[in-house]
C-alpha cells in the first residue's frame, strides 16, 4: 500500500520553533492555492492513480485554519483522481482553537476518520511562548468536539524549564481529550527561528536533560497503555498511523502541495517552498519540483535499515530478501557482530535493543 500527503502551509500564526513551509501572512491565499493544489492532484493522479492508496494524510501548516469546503475539496479530488483502499485511514491536523462544531462536522462528512491535534504542552505559560494559538483549556474544548473519534496528540519535549512531572501532566491532559496515540518530538532548534536564540542563550536543555525528560514520558506514557512503536510514537494497540508506518517501512508516497515531498518508483522529488512559485508552475501545467534524485540501491538498503531500527518492530530479513535479493544476516554480518551490545536479533528480526 501507499500514501498520499497534501500540504497546506496556512496558519493562524507562526510558532517560534517551526521551520516548516508554514506562511501566516500568505492565508489571503487560500483560494488560488486551493486551485492550483486540485490540479496537482490530478496530475499526479494521471501519473500514478492507478494504484492503490491506503493513507492520505492533510498536514501543513495548519489545515483547520482554512475554511473546511477546501479541505472537503482537496479529498474529494483525491477520489476522483485516486484509487482508495475500502477503509482508507484519512487524518487531518488540527489546531485547538481553530475549529468548532461545524468544521467538524465538514471534515466528518468528508471522509476524515482520523484528527491530529497539536497540543505541544498543557502549559499556558509554556504555549504562549512557542507563540501556540491556543491554550490548555483550547485543546479540551477542541477534544470534546472530537469525542468518540480516532485523536492522535503531539507534545514537545526540551523546552525551556521543562521538568518531567510537567511532561507527565501534559501527557494526562492529552489522556484526558481522548488521545489514543501520543507523538513525543525533542524540541529542534533549528537555526533562523525564534528558539534557536533560547539555544544560543543557553535557555533550553542539554542533550541528557532532553533524553531524562524523554524516558520519563516514555515510562509514564507505558503505565498508561501506550506502547512505543517508533522512537516518537506511541499508541493504543490499534491505534497506530497507518501513513507514519508506511514510512518508516520505506512504502511509497504521493505529495502534493507547497514543499511536499514524494517517492515513487526508486525516485524522490520535493516541491517548492514557495507558494507564488508553486502556483506559477501548476497553472503553466510545469511540475513544481525543485528536488529530483533517483535512489541507489545501497542508498535504498542504509534507508531500510535507518528506518526500520526507528521502530519497535526493526527490521524484516524475509522483507529486505524479498526487496535487495539478499540476506540481511549474511550481508551485515560485521556491522552487526561490531554493534551486537545494542541490537536484538531473532530469526527473521533485528531491532534495538
């Protein structure tokens, strides 16, 4: 199976950390963009259509900050242009505070079955200065909305004076909205934004501090009946993301939309960053690529092997056989033997330890 993903890189506005293709100032936008985005979409369904799509997923950018009609829209094309599996999972990221009951409700008749809320903390104090719209109290109004659905909930870890009886709250209040799956991302301060002062400066933890505060939820999420699945994910048994799995095991991928990425056929390609040029390409019927490289096999084999220790379940030697040709054991032998101390491997499987 494979997965579709279509960026939207509107939001409400821009967090201190993020470096993303996410433009507050650009969402007057939306409509031409939206445009453009339909007819991507069905380009890349001429090109690959034909085939079998398990996931799609709607990131950005903040999607729930748009009008829903255009959200209903971009999926609709997709099953115009798409063939769907018979229960496709459909996940839409969303912001507390930018939904109510009728965007809901849009999403719902949409076809959405799975909601992914970006809560990063259950501190006031701690979201106002990540410059998050929304509050605590946001994100329970926002659940209870979502009751009874498939919600999905991110949380940062590494902020400034973060200490792990705080992690451990804000893991309770995504509990508590009804969260089955929990992401937990160390916090990047990546240079040119606002955080990576706080970095400079030396207000944000170390690298031990992060990896206490990452153990720490990694133990509380556990007593909860969250199990790791991924070195970020957790979830309820059944609750896994089907698309982060898709992934993680090195499946194929469609991307449409500003800086979306795709991989198809051995080869990976990256739209552009920016929307006018975006628009430019699409409506001149150009692709608006920016990245194109065709994977070597041995770049193929290290990304199978990356990506498959990243999760519990690490690496399939009858899926890498079935894949290269080769034996996993035999082929790796002295990497394996060199690195034994923090592997654990089965007849078939190795994963981390």
């Amino acid at each position: 199976m494979s997965g579709i993903y279509i960026h939207i890189p509107f939001c409400v506005s821009k967090c201190t950390y993020c470096d993303f293709a996410s433009y507050p100032k650009e969402i007057g936008k939306a409509e031409s963009y939206f445009a453009c985005l339909y007819r991507e979409i069905k380009g890349r369904g001429l090109a690959y259509g034909k085939r079998t799509f398990d996931t799609v997923y709607i990131g950005g950018g903040t999607p729930s900050a748009v009008d829903a009609k255009f959200i209903a829209g971009a999926l609709k094309q997709v099953r115009n242009c798409f063939t769907l599996s018979a229960s496709p999972e459909i996940t839409v990221e969303i912001n507390p505070g930018t939904v109510n009951e009728e965007k809901v409700n849009a999403y719902l008749a949409a076809g959405i079955n799975r909601f992914s809320v970006g809560l990063q903390t259950g501190y006031d104090e701690q979201l106002k200065r990540l410059n998050r719209p929304h509050t605590a109290k946001d994100f329970l109004l926002c659940c209870k909305l979502l009751k009874g659905q498939n919600v999905s909930a991110d949380l940062l870890i590494g902020l400034a004076g973060q200490t792990a009886e705080q992690v451990k709250k804000s893991i309770d209040l995504a509990l508590a909205g009804g969260a089955s799956h929990i992401s937990v991302y160390a916090l990047t301060p990546e240079p040119g934004t606002p955080v990576y002062t706080d970095y400079l400066n030396g207000e944000l933890p170390g690298e031990d501090e992060v990896a206490d505060l990452y153990d720490a939820a990694r133990a509380y999420l556990k007593e909860n009946g969250l199990y790791r699945y991924e070195v970020s994910n957790f979830a309820k048994a059944g609750f896994e993301s089907r698309h982060n799995l898709n992934y993680w095991r090195r499946g194929e991928y469609v991307g449409v939309g500003v800086s979306a990425s795709s991989f198809m056929d051995g080869r990976r390609f990256t739209n552009t960053y920016s929307i006018d040029e975006y628009m430019n390409a699409v409506i001149l019927n150009k692709a608006p690529e920016i990245y194109s490289e065709n994977i070597e096999e041995k770049d193929a084999e290290f990304e199978f092997i990356m990506l498959g220790l990243r999760t519990a379940e690490g690496i399939s030697a009858a899926d890498f056989k079935s894949r290269f040709g080769k034996d996993f054991f035999k082929e790796y032998a002295a990497p394996l033997k060199s690195k034994a101390e923090y592997l654990e491997t089965g007849e078939d499987s190795c994963r981390t330890a």
